[in-house]
C-alpha cells in the first residue's frame, strides 16, 4: 500500500478495524467506506473515529469542525419489467457483479421519486418505457449498506434493447431465469418473489 496516500497509521487502521468488528459490523464495511475516508468535506480537517457520546456510537468526526460523517444505507431503485409475459433482465457491463444478470436497478438521486428514479434505471439499462404497479417491495440486510425498493413494471412502447450499463438483454420465462448467475442476494430474493407470484396467479 502507497504510504503517503493514508493519513492514519498502520495501527490505527487496526486499532479501527476492530472497533468496527466490535461494534458488529461486518469487516467489509470497513473495506468499503472506513479504510478511504481521509478528511472532512467541509473544512479539510481530518477526521478521526471516536464515539459520539450522544448516541453511544463510534463515527468518524471532523477533528476541526466537529462535523459528524454519518454513514447510512442508500436507497436503490429497481423494477421488475415485464414484456411479452416475460421478465426482462439485463448483463451488468459494469462492477459490481459484471457479467451476472440483474433487473434494472440503480441509486435514487436527489430530487427523485423512488417511482422516477425507478422508471430512469429501467430506461438506462434497459432502453425503454415502463409503467410500475405497486406496491414496492423491499429488499434490506443487516450487513448491507443499501436498502432495494423492487417494483413490478409493464413495458409500454418499444421493446427493450441494450444500453451503455448493460452486455445484454433478454427476457425470461419465470422457468428460464438464471438463478445461479443473478448479481446480488436481492435480485435473487426479488426474482424468487416474482416468480412465486407468477405461479399462483
Ligand atoms: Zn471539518
């Protein structure tokens, strides 16, 4: 590792490292969002990891400004598009998960709906309209940093082709679905729902 790139030091990455462990957060969270952060957004100041008192947690605090770093889980939006009585799913192009199948899914925005940016992402990846039938579903773990809102969709117009995000696309019989090479555990759990409710309907 690139010494002059890490503002902490060899003993603090572990000393924070098992706090996390401590706390009950899985390691890869650390990973993930810990191991990077290096200064304060607002004023460039470190940041240090101590407990905020008032809450009984450990968060990485601006040691200039005092600025509290609060890191919660993001909402993705996806729908389940259905064309032709068949599922539409895509070949992620991108990390995570290349090359596995996902339906349509993406980060809720800043001045979005859950539904609009739902409705972007299908559009985006899949290349075309949907119409979304509630209500949503939701896909949530407890060492997950991000929250799945599942809506099932309708195609309307143009059929779906390939966009910039996406190898391919192809639309799956409920009996077709390539269960043992789906992106994440919510894809997973999202396309075994939708398939149980095409079985009893
Ligand atoms: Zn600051």
């Amino acid at each position: 590792m690139n010494k002059a790139r890490r503002f902490l030091s060899g003993a603090d990455h572990r000393r924070i490292e098992k706090s996390f462990a401590n706390a009950g957060l899985p390691k890869k969270w650390w990973k993930a969002f810990g191991r990077e952060l290096r200064h304060c957004a607002r004023c460039g100041e470190r940041l240090s990891w101590r407990l905020v008192r008032a809450e009984g947690q450990r968060r990485f605090v601006c040691g200039g400004c005092r600025w509290i770093f609060y890191q919660n889980p993001k909402i993705v939006a996806a729908a389940l598009p259905v064309w032709k009585n068949k599922i539409v799913l895509l070949r992620r192009a991108i990390e995570p998960a290349k090359g596995l199948w996902s339906h349509p899914a993406g980060f809720m925005e800043l001045g979005e709906t859950v539904q609009d940016a739902a409705i972007r992402e299908t559009r985006e990846e899949i290349g075309c309209r949907v119409r979304l039938a509630g209500p949503a579903r939701l896909y949530s773990y407890d060492d997950a940093a991000v929250v799945t809102v599942v809506y099932d969709a309708w195609v309307v117009g143009a059929g779906p082709r390939a966009g910039a995000e996406s190898l391919e696309v192809k639309a799956f019989a409920a009996d077709e679905i390539p269960w043992d090479r789906l992106a994440f555990r919510s894809t997973y759990h999202a396309l075994r729902d939708w398939a149980d409710r095409r079985s009893k309907s």
